[in-house]
C-alpha cells in the first residue's frame, strides 16, 4: 500500500500559523518551532524575520548618516566629480549647493553619458531628477511601498529642524528583509561593541574605536591614519567588501559578518594563523 502523500509546505507552515500567536513575540518563536521541523529553511526564516522588522524600523534606523554620504557639489565640473562617481559605483547622488543641508536634486549616473558621447550643451542642472525628503521617523514598510508606488530609487532624511540626516535607498530597506538579519542585527543593538563568543571568536562593530580595540584584544593596531576599526579593514581590502570575505591586519583575521552596498557593520575577528 502507497504511503499517504506528505503536505505541501505552504499547508505545513498554515498548520502552524493557525496556532494563533498573541503578539510578536510568540510569532517569532513559532516561527523558529517551525524552523527547527524543517517546514522552511534558515534563508527563509531571515527573510520572514525581515520582513517583521522592517515594520517596526524607522529611517534613522538604517539611513547612511550625513557625514558618510557621498555627493556632487554643482559647483564643480564633471571631471572634477566623475572620479567619485566611479570610485563609489553608486547609480545615484544627491546633488548640494554650497553645503549638504543644501540637497537641490538627484543625478542619475547614467546620465552622465551624454556628457562622455560629447553632448556641447552638457549641463548637470538639467540632468537633476527631484529629491524626495523624508523624516527620520518614516517606518520602513511605509517608505518601501512608497519607493514602488513613486518608483524612486533615493530618499534624504531630514532631522526636525529640516537639516540633512542622511539618506535611505531602496536596496538599504530590501537588505534588511533579504540581508543577513539574525545573530548580527541582534549584536548591532547590543551597548558593547565587542563581545567574544564561546569559541574565543569576536564580534566587532565597525565603528569600534582602534584604541577601544587595542585595549580590549591587547594589541597594537595603529590609529594614525584611521579611527574605527571598520576603516582600517576598508583600507586593508582597498575596496567595500562583501560578507564573508577576509582579510588579515597584524596577528588577526578579519572576516565580515555583515555589511551591505555602503558600508561595514560587523566583523568577525580571530586569531590569524599566519601574521602578516
């Protein structure tokens, strides 16, 4: 006799939603329960949990803040901007005027090929696209339907007083549902910037202090040049890594643990077995 066909899992995974949680946190432990019986696999489970904390999270909560924005002063000719531009590879820029609380619009890289196929009357006041302004406190969920619905790539964040905060794009909100979001996120609220794990790793923030670092680990990385230790591991690699590549500075591996298409949040940091 054939065995009885095994539900599908969209019919597993009902079965469990049907439980009923009280509130967020009895969802997120069902969800886990169902995890742990296979109904679903952990790249799943990320994206779930994403997906509930997008809900909860305001702009300031993942806006590239305004000092590490990269932008195109009008003032200057293409030549003296398109060095960044390629540098960064970012496909838009917000575009000031005199200073960066300043924004008066947004340049499409792309529209910088008129200027290299030799377009005479080339002008990046007429390639602006409008800037969109945001407050700080503009919930995620909210700020991503409105990028689909306005199909805007790009926002600013401004403070209360109607200053530049920083800037949010579409690819920082979908990270945060199909980034790595578990262990990570959950150390990036943590107050300590370095915690060691049971098998003597560490994980360390990015914007851990060198000096901090040096006296936690007892080492003597140098601060001449960089602060942080996410810019000396910038530095090392020569370029923004990806997660899970390593690179050795002194007597330890660092490997990333999560970053995203503009910046460095967590590393990973152990003992290197062969010092460079």
């Amino acid at each position: 006799m054939d065995d009885p066909p095994k539900p599908a899992l969209l019919d597993r995974v009902s079965a469990w939603l049907l439980r009923k949680p009280g509130d967020r946190e009895q969802l997120i432990a069902l969800l886990h329960s169902a995890f742990e019986r296979n109904l679903f696999d952990s790249d799943a489970l990320s994206m779930i949990e994403g997906v509930i904390q997008v809900s909860e999270m305001q702009a300031r909560d993942i806006m590239v803040p305004r000092s590490q924005m990269s932008v195109i002063d009008i003032s200057e000719t293409p030549d003296k901007f398109i060095p960044l531009v390629i540098e960064t590879a970012h496909s838009r820029f917000p575009v000031t005027e005199n200073d960066k609380n300043n924004v008066i619009g947004i340049l499409l890289a792309k529209d910088l090929l008129r200027y290299f196929a030799g377009e005479e009357e080339f002008d990046v006041r007429d390639m602006l696209r409008p800037v969109v302004f945001i407050p700080e406190s503009k919930r995620l969920n909210v700020l991503l339907k409105d990028f689909r619905s306005n199909r805007n790539h790009i926002a600013v964040v401004v403070d209360e007083y109607g200053g530049v905060a920083g800037l949010v794009t579409i690819e920082d909100v979908l990270e945060q549902i199909v980034g790595d979001i578990e262990d990570e996120h959950d150390f990036d609220e943590a107050e300590d910037n370095i915690v060691q794990d049971p098998g003597g790793h560490y994980r360390v923030k990015a914007i851990t202090e060198i000096d901090d670092f040096n006296e936690r680990l007892g080492t003597g990385l140098s601060d001449v040049d960089y602060d942080t230790v996410g810019g000396l591991v910038l530095h090392k690699f020569g370029r923004l890594p990806k997660r899970g590549e390593s690179v050795s500075v002194g007597a330890f591996k660092f490997t990333v643990l999560r970053a995203d298409s503009r910046r460095l949040y967590t590393l990973l940091v152990e003992k290197d077995d062969v010092e460079q």
